[in-house]
C-alpha cells in the first residue's frame, strides 16, 4: 500500500472533523477516517510490525488485519450511507447500519486468533470481498440517482465519489476472480488497484469539504 494513501484519507477526515457537530457530515467524516485506519494497517511494514507485537504481546495473531478488516466493511457501509442522505431515503440508511453490524459480527465470530484453519480464512477473504463489492455498487447507485439533485457545487465531489464506488467494485471483483483462481498472483499492481477507490473518495471528500466551507463563507 502507498504511503500516500493513508495520509491523504487522514487529511480528509482532518479537514471535516470541523463538521463533526453537524450530524449529517458525520458518516462521511468518519467513512474516511476509517479508510486511512484500514490503508495504514494494510501497509506491508505496518501490518508486520503490529503482527509482531501483537503477537508477542497478546498472543493473538492476525490482529492488525481483523482491526484492518473490520475499518475497512465499515468504512464502506458509512461511505455508502453519506451517500444515500443525500438521496434522503431513512429507510436505506437503517438497512445499511443493520447490515453493517452483521458483517461486523461475522467478522469477529469467524476471528481465530491461534493457528487459524485455512477455511475460516478463505471464508473471511470472501465476506471482505462481497462486502467490498456490494458496498462500493450502493455508493455507485446511490452516487447516480442523486446526482441530477444535487446542487452544482456537490456534483464534482459526487462524480468523484461515483467514480470511488466503481473502482470499489472493480477491486471486490478482482479479490473474487484471484480467491476462484488461487493460481492467480497480482503481485504489486493489487497494492495500486486497491489504492484507486482510496484516493477517490478521499479526494471527493477534500472537494466537497471545500466547496461547502466555501458555499458557507459565501452566504456570511
């Protein structure tokens, strides 16, 4: 994973924290706060470095990626979710946040940490994928239906967010061909394709943050 990543989704989150009193930024706020949580653990050295010490210091193995997992399906539903209120349906939003504690559960129910079977992990790889994938197909969705709704000065941030959702499910299918294809190695380039639906939503949020901030200013 790029060192970049991580960075540029944790300036997104820094620059909306401002926001966070408002309710109606906070799933967006927090979607790619939780991105940049999940890029930075994903990086080989980081990943490394906490499977060593947590390893060693709790005996659970796998943990970085588990934490990595689990920001990364919520990240995707919160994402969706900021999405969707735009569209204004409460009800998606509610099916969303119930779906999204259920993955959460799997996730956890199916964590071994010592030695665990080859299945449980296939099986984790597959929740994350769907998960990937079905999530980024709401924001794509969600991102079109909304879009000729908008104000003009959010139609960029959700182009860009419309784009994010796309490369999302590009990323989750890939992850399904290479897990049906085990013979299959992407080597380096699945760090750069898994990096693409990142930037997007993160330079998404930059632009609507800005372009709100400065709607705001305007009106004062």
């Amino acid at each position: 994973m790029n060192n970049a990543v991580p960075l540029l989704a944790a300036i997104a989150a820094a620059v909306r924290a401002p926001r966070w009193r408002n309710p109606v930024s906070r799933p967006l706020t927090l979607g790619v706060a939780l991105l940049a949580v999940w890029a930075l653990l994903r990086a080989p050295a980081v990943n490394r470095w906490g499977d060593d010490l947590t390893t060693s210091a709790t005996q659970l193995e796998r943990l970085p990626g588990l934490i990595a997992d689990v920001s990364l399906v919520a990240a995707g539903v919160l994402l969706a979710i900021a999405v969707a209120q735009a569209w204004g349906r409460s009800g998606l939003i509610k099916a969303a946040y119930t779906a999204l504690a259920a993955v959460e559960v799997v996730l956890l129910a199916t964590y071994d940490p010592f030695d665990a079977p080859e299945w449980v992990l296939t099986a984790q790889k597959w929740i994350i994928a769907g998960a990937v994938t079905l999530g980024s197909a709401a924001i794509f969705a969600a991102a079109c239906i909304t879009y000729r709704a908008l104000p003009s000065r959010l139609r960029l941030p959700m182009a860009v967010f419309m784009l994010g959702g796309l490369l999302g499910v590009t990323v989750g299918i890939v992850r399904g061909v290479v897990l049906l294809l085990p013979g299959v190695h992407l080597g380096d380039s699945w760090a750069v394709l898994g990096s693409l639906p990142v930037y997007a939503f993160a330079i998404g949020s930059l632009i609507a943050a800005a372009r709100t901030r400065h709607a705001t200013t305007t009106e004062k």
